[in-house]
C-alpha cells in the first residue's frame, strides 16, 4: 500500500508539479492579486471602490480609456487592412525578391515599437528631417505628436505582425477549395469573397484581437510620441510615479481596468472566433499566379513601398548613428563617435540587455518545457492548472506587470526590486506564455507510443524524457527561444518601471537618451539592436529551414 | 528466454467503467497469441496493461509465475511494437534499432553485430544509416519490429502493427511476423480487430468483446465452432435462421424445425428444448434439389466464387458462396432449394450459447 501510495503521488513529475505552481504563485498570481486588491482600497486601507469612481467620472482619467480604444481600434482596421492585402499579393503572386521581403517583413516586427517612434520624431517631429526638408516648399507636415504618431507607429508594426500570420493562412488553404469553386462557375472576384477570405477569416478576427490587445498594452510608444496624448500604460505609470506622488490604489484600478478589457478581448475570441477554425487537409497548396512585365512590377510595387515605410526608422537609426552630432543636431559628417560616447557611457546597458535576455531564456526554456510536457500529459494531475497561471501574462500589459512586481518584491519576505533578479524573473515570466504555447505545440504533435517505446526497451521514465522528449520538443522550442530573445532584447514597458540605476538595459538607455533629445547615443543604442535582432533572426531562418520554417 | 503469460480475473477500471472485466487467459511459452475483437473491446487495454503502461485496478498477470503487477514497465523485459511505429525521428535506422541494447549497458562493439542481424532479418539492412522520415510505413513498421526483438525480450507485445499499411504489404508483413516468431520462438500477444489477420497469423485467438473473453481457441476451432453468436457473427459471415428444438432423439440428436421450412436432426452436447438460432456460413449452404426454398436476387462474380444474394419465403435475406461451379452463373429469379450438412452448423441457446456439438 505504502509503495503504491508513493508510486502514485511521489513521482518526479508530481514534485516538478508543485515546483511550477509555487514558482507561479509567487512571481506572479500573489503580485498581481495584491496590485487588484490594492485597487479596491483607500488610503486608510479600507475597502472602497472610490478609485474606480473616481476613474470612470474624471475625463483627466477616463479619457485614457477612450484614447487607448481608439488608437487600438483605428491601429487594428488599418495594419490589418495593409496586412490582409500585402499577405494575399505576395502568396499568390510571382512578387519579387519575395523572400527578402519576408525577413524584411519579419524584421519589421521584431523590432521595437518604441524605436519607430523615435525614428518618426527625428524624421517628422519639429525640426525633423523630412520636417525640415519640406519647409522651405511650403509643405507643411501635421504634427507626429499625439494621436497620429501613435497610430502611425502601431500601424506599420502591427501591419508586419498581421502580414506574418495571414500569409500562413492562405497557404494553407488547400487549392482544391478554390478549383472546387471555380470548377462550379464563379468567377475570380466571387471566388476570392465566398472561398477564399471567408476561410480566413477565423485567423485574420484571431490576429486583429491579438494586435488590438498589443496596441493596448504597448508602452513605450506613447510615452515617446505621445506627449500630452495619454493612453492606459501611460496613465498607469504616471499614477504610480505621479506628479503628484502616486496613487496606487489609482494605479491598481487603472491596471485592473486594462487586465479586464483584454481578458474580455480573450474571451470574445475564444468564445466566437477560436472555435469557427476550419481545420483543412492541405494537400496541395495553392498556386503562385505567375506575373510578367509591368504587371509583377505593380503587385511588387505596394509591398515595397510598405516595406520600405515600415523599415525606414530602422534605416534611420542605423544611417544617423553614423552621424557626427552637434549638440542635439545630427551634422552631415560621418563619424564613430556616437558609439564611441554609447560604449563609454552605456556599455553596462549593452552587457546587461544580453545577459539578463540570455540568461531569461535559458529559464524560459527550462520552465516552458517542463511546464508544456505537465500541461499537455498530465492535464488532471495539476497540469491545467499550471498551464492556465502561465498564460496569465498575456493579459497583463508590460507596465501593469512592472508595478505588481514593485509592489510585491520591495519589501519583505522577498526584496529583490533594483536587482538584476527582478529584472530577469520578469522577462522570464512576460515571455513564457509564447514559449509554452509553442512547446505544447510541439508536444501535442508528438505521439505519447515514442515515451511508451523507449520505456518498454528498458529506459526508465524520467531519463527517457531527456532522451526522447525532451529532445524532440528542442527544434520546436528553440526557434521559439530565439524569437522570445529578441523580444526580451526589445523589452521596455516593464524595465522601465524595474530598473535600478545599476541595472539599466539598452532600451532604458534609448529611452532616456531620446528624452534628453540625446538623438545620437540612442541611434547607436538602437542599431546595435537592430543587428542583434537580424542575426537571431537569421540563425532562426536557418534553423527552421528544414521544417517548413517561421518564415 | 521466452515466458509464459499467466492472466487471472484482471479488472481495468476507468471511472465506474470496466474496459477489462474479469479476464483470464493462459497464454503458453513460445505461443503467437491474438486479442481480436471489435474497437473498444478492452484488447489494447488489455495488452497495455501486460506492458505495464495501464495499472491494474484487480487481479493478477504473471510472467513464468512470477507477479508483475508492480514492476515498472522499463523492468518488465517486454518488446513492444506499436500500431504507428513509434521509431525516434531524431535516431537513425540503427540507433533505434540499438536503442533497447544500450539501455541495457551493451557495449558499442556488441550491440553493432546484433543490430545488424536484427536488421538482415527484417531485410533492411541497406537503411541502416537512413533517418526514419526517409522511410515508408512499411520500412519503419520493420525498423520498429528488430527494435522489439532485438534485446531478446522474454514477451513480444504487437498493438495493430498492420493496421496502418496497405493491404498488400500487410499480406507481406503478417507472413514475415509470423516466420521471425516461429524463428525465434518469443511468446507473442498481438492485437488486432481484423479478423482475417487473427486468423492467418495466431496459434491461438482470444475473441474479446465489452472487456470480456468471449471465446479462446484455435484459428479453425474459432471459425468453425462459434461458442456464441457474437463469435459467430464476428468471424466471417453467417446467415441466422430463427428455429425450435421439439424433440431429443437417441444419441442426443435434436430435431431442429427451421422456420425457413426444413427439418433435420443435428448432434447437441446437451438436451435442449426451445427457440433457436442457426448459423449457417455462406459457404456451407449448397443448391440442392429439395430443402429450404429461396429466389437468387443478386449474383456478384468475385473469381474463385460466386457470391449470390437470396431471399426466403419470409423475406429475409441471406447469403450463399458457390465455389467451384465453372458453368454460367445462375439467373436471377430462379427459384432455388438450399441444403446443408447438419454438422456445420452451430446452434443457439436464445442466450447465445451454443449447444450443437
């Protein structure tokens, strides 16, 4: 009975259970949970709904609702628009250098929102490049600041992120569909309504409510750009850091207001959309229309002129980091000394973005996999429990996450705020969701017989995990890690509430540069940036070369 | 060394269901046994719960008399092959092949020779260095079997290896299976729902259904003497005609009354008096000039018979082979007498259970 007893309840896998599950209560359901609680208390301590009154009758408050809404939604119709579009020409059609175009694509997303809207000050802000080259035409350009530079930003960098998941989607319609249709006397346009985007469009509804739930919860943005435009991250951050030194119970319902609304978002998906994907046997996939002359030249015309605007605060940053300054004006002299200044001043931000991001990662993917391989083959045992905390991340914006964790680890039992620990546990929680949700991916294609074999040849079950499992699971996870590194490279909104002057990461060094009108540091900052991105990205493409590939 | 497996009233429960009731069966030393039945009959539990991936809720399984129950599947010196291969993408043809010998702290040098013999026997020594994603089904079918054999496991356990092959190449297959275990002598317990394979293959067959054991028996026994209608119906085709048993005469011979319109006398092992079931397989029913009147309604030409569809006075419908008949087929329309061998034809209790001898 006793050896049943620990057969059954002290296996390894129950211990590594328990592990994930105090590991998540305490780095992030017991922060959160105190961030909401807060929100329904008063300055005495009491319980009050005061704070939440107070949100939803103050326009100074209340307005950052309304602002972040509709950048959310205008930024959604129109990078979903573009995105549709460029997706559908460049699957369909013979467009050139479509490879290129796809990294390029790619790189677009993987970069830094905050990095273009940098960009867009130096080249359309006052005193801006293309600013100040127009002025003397007579040209005058509508002001970047505010709401346009905002929408301006989200557009072109959701645009990429919602090209990448739609052209998955048309190819992966099976092109017996369209035959069919064809073969049953519709014509193009009709095929292209009743077939074609009507089969995606359960991914294109998916998509939109991911990029609408990024513009919401995105940072960095407008507190570059946006200056008196504020939106629901921005508000957080100024109750908590106040002019008027802070509100927390302010800053916990404005957080809990933001949570809510994209777990709203979440439900709405999984309640209409999720469930009216069309699972297709791809058999063969759809033909590429083959184009010549003036013809390829016009389906490849809009997909580089978008590329193109989408890159161009890339190209900025990298051409003006070359630049020689003067006082806060970019010369046209060609020079190193920007990252001369950059490597002096901030060459711990630099080492510290790498090593807080590797070393994130390394946790990442220790965590997500044990996490996955709990979640998917031992749902009843506690697995769907630890799955369902996990993913909780997804829903809690970048700055709302940094504050919980202000709250929760400077003061006892655990301090760690101001430490580089801080900083990794919350790169490593932010970017699990996405690693786990690859990983199970991963694990779900895996048929459960390749553990059962290894274990009827002699290999107990812990080790054939190593060797079989876990082992399997790597190419799917590593591709994933690579993205997730890039992304905790990039990662502002909660580093800029959590670091500590000795824990300053490239981004907050951007950051502060930018708002010095330090143009040049930040351009060397942000292209070192930009190479990093685009050789893991490279090292991906390679990577997954052989399976299909993520691009 | 090969094994016997002993299995005595094993239970797997799942919740409040029983997918293996009470199930008992001795399966021999060096025996190709079969778990045939229906999906969902508790053949795969069953087989799982002798590999040790299953628990077992009740009872006992026991290899050479020796109490496994709680031996961990890694321990219990079990080849298994699985119903889709389950070789490791991620090893070559070899390496999974050598995988079970290394797990067992064979040396390099060893495990090279056996590895090699295994292959030479499932002839596929060629793709020794081949990744499996290169490979067809039937190739990796043969990699996952010396995979199975090779570490010379006391038990070959086979969950629907075949089924995922085409029906050529699981002729193909079934026929070298069956020649390696006969080679090598392990104890085989295979499963299957494909009647035809469990026949060709087994020295003996379980026919299992609702996680019980319905019959046991050689190929021919099974086939020939259905011990309940389920079997009866399972096994190749039957035709049931609907009778009554009046009177036993001498010999315990019952007078069986066909409702279809005949009377003959057929050999029971007990007195029973009462309503019964017949049935009759295709090919036992002859033309004749008298017996059980029918009108042909279908004729289907399939080579080396004729399949004719017939319907008797009441209506039903039911089946007749004709073998060796080299003149034109019958027309469709005649009016035809129908005859068979009393002792071919199994006769049932309105239980199911058969009492003809």
């Amino acid at each position: 009975m006793l050896r049943k007893l620990r057969h059954r309840y002290l296996n390894f896998w129950t211990i590594v259970t328990l592990c994930l599950i105090v590991f998540f209560v305490v780095a992030l359901i017991l922060p959160v949970a105190q961030l909401f609680l807060n929100s329904f208390k008063d300055a005495e301590g009491a319980f009050s709904l005061e704070s939440y009154k107070t949100f939803f009758t103050k326009k100074y408050y209340y307005q950052a609702l309304q602002h972040s809404l509709w950048i959310g939604v205008v930024s959604t119709l129109v990078s979903t628009g573009i995105g549709v579009f460029l997706a559908y020409i460049v699957t369909r059609y013979n467009v050139w250098g479509k490879n290129v175009l796809k990294v390029l694509f790619l790189v677009g997303l993987m970069s830094p929102p905050f990095i273009g809207a940098y960009s867009w000050i130096i080249l359309l802000g006052r005193g801006g490049f293309i600013t100040n080259l127009l002025k003397p035409i007579g040209i005058k350009m509508p002001p970047i600041y505010g709401k346009t530079g905002i929408i301006l930003v989200f557009s072109l960098h959701l645009s990429c992120y919602v090209f990448r998941y739609v052209s998955a989607a048309f190819k992966g319609i099976d092109s017996s569909l369209e035959e069919a249709s064809e073969n049953l006397g519709a014509s193009k346009f009709m095929r292209l309504f009743t077939v074609t985007l009507p089969v995606v469009i359960p991914t294109i509804t998916s998509v939109m409510i991911i990029v609408f739930m990024r513009s919401l919860a995105d940072f960095g943005t407008p507190l570059l750009i946006g200056e008196g435009y504020k939106t629901m991250p921005v508000m957080v951050y100024n109750a908590y850091l106040g002019d008027m030194g802070g509100n927390k119970a302010m800053a916990g319902t404005i957080s809990a207001i933001s949570v809510f609304l994209s777990i709203g978002l979440l439900l709405v998906q999984k309640a209409y959309i999720a469930r009216k994907n069309y699972r297709m046997s791809n058999l063969r996939p759809p033909k590429v229309i083959e184009l010549h002359g003036w013809k390829r030249f016009l389906v490849t015309l809009p997909v580089v002129i978008w590329v193109f605007i989408a890159l161009l605060p890339q190209l900025t940053v990298i051409v003006t980091s070359f630049l020689k300054m003067n006082g806060p004006m970019f010369s046209d002299q060609f020079s190193f000394s920007n990252y001369q200044i950059a490597f002096k001043s901030c060459g711990k931000a630099i080492l510290h973005t790498f090593t807080y991001s590797t070393i994130a990662i390394v946790f990442v993917i220790l965590i997500g996999t044990f996490t996955s391989y709990v979640s998917v083959r031992r749902r009843k045992q506690g697995g769907t429990l630890v799955d369902t905390m996990a993913m909780l991340p997804m829903v809690i914006p970048g700055a709302v996450f940094g504050i919980c964790y202000i709250m929760a680890f400077n003061k006892p039992p655990i301090v760690i705020c101001g430490t580089a620990i801080v900083m990794v546990l919350a790169l490593v929680v932010r970017r699990l969701p996405n690693t786990i949700r690859s990983s199970v991916g991963v694990l779900e294609s895996l048929d459960p017989s390749l553990d059962e074999a290894s274990i009827s040849l002699g290999v107990p079950a812990l080790k054939t995990f190593f060797v079989i499992t876990a082992r399997l699971m790597v190419p799917g996870i590593a591709a994933g890690a690579v993205l997730s590194w890039i992304s905790s490279i990039n990662e502002i909104s909660s580093s800029l509430l959590l670091y500590a002057p000795k824990t300053v990461t490239m981004p907050v060094a951007i950051y502060t540069f930018v708002s010095q009108n330090d143009y040049g540091q930040a351009a060397a900052m942000g292209t070192i940036m930009t190479v990093a991105i685009v050789i893991a990205l490279t090292v991906v493409s390679r990577m997954t070369r052989k399976s299909g590939g993520i691009i | 060394m090969s094994q016997s497996v002993s299995i005595k009233n094993v239970v797997k429960l799942y919740g409040d269901f029983r997918a293996v009731d009470n199930v008992s069966l001795d399966i021999r030393k060096g025996e190709f046994f079969t778990l045939l039945g229906p999906s969902g009959c508790g053949k795969t539990t069953l087989l799982r719960m002798i590999a040790g991936f299953n628990t077992i809720e009740d009872g006992e399984i026991s290899f050479d008399g020796k109490r496994i129950n709680e031996i961990p599947a890694n321990k219990r010196d079990i080849g298994m092959v699985f119903q889709n291969y389950a070789v490791f993408p991620h090893m070559t043809v070899g390496e999974n092949v050598g995988y079970g010998l290394k797990a067992r702290g064979i040396r390099k040098a060893d495990r090279s020779p056996k590895v090699k013999q295994a292959l030479e026997q499932v002839q596929i020594l060629d793709l020794m260095d081949r990744m499996p994603n290169a490979l067809s089904g039937g190739q990796q079918q043969r990699v996952a079997l010396a995979r199975a054999f090779v570490i010379e496991p006391s038990i070959l356990l086979m969950d629907e290896p075949l089924s995922n092959l085409d029906a050529k190449l699981r002729v193909q297959m079934r026929d070298m299976i069956r020649k390696l275990q006969t080679a090598l002598g392990i104890t085989t317990i295979y499963v299957t729902h494909d009647q035809e394979e469990a026949l060709a293959i087994s020295d003996r067959i379980a026919v299992m259904k609702n996680g019980h054991v319905m019959q046991v028996g050689r190929p021919d026994e099974i086939y020939r003497k259905p011990e309940n209608l389920f079997v009866a119906n399972f096994i190749g085709n039957s035709n049931q005609f609907e009778g009554t048993i009046d009177e036993i005469t001498a010999g315990n011979t019952g007078t069986l009354k066909l409702n279809a319109g005949i009377t003959v006398g057929v050999p029971l092992r007990e007195s029973y008096k009462g309503a019964v079931t017949v049935a009759i397989r295709p090919e036992y029913l002859k033309f004749d000039e008298s017996g059980i009147p029918a009108v042909i309604r279908h004729s289907t030409f399939l080579g080396d018979f004729v399949l004719y569809e017939l319907e008797l006075a009441d209506g039903q419908m039911i089946f007749v082979n004709e073998y060796g008949n080299m003149g034109a087929l019958r027309e469709v329309g005649t009016h035809v007498h129908l005859s068979f061998v009393p002792e071919y034809v199994s006769v049932y209790k309105e239980t199911g259970e058969v009492i003809s001898c």
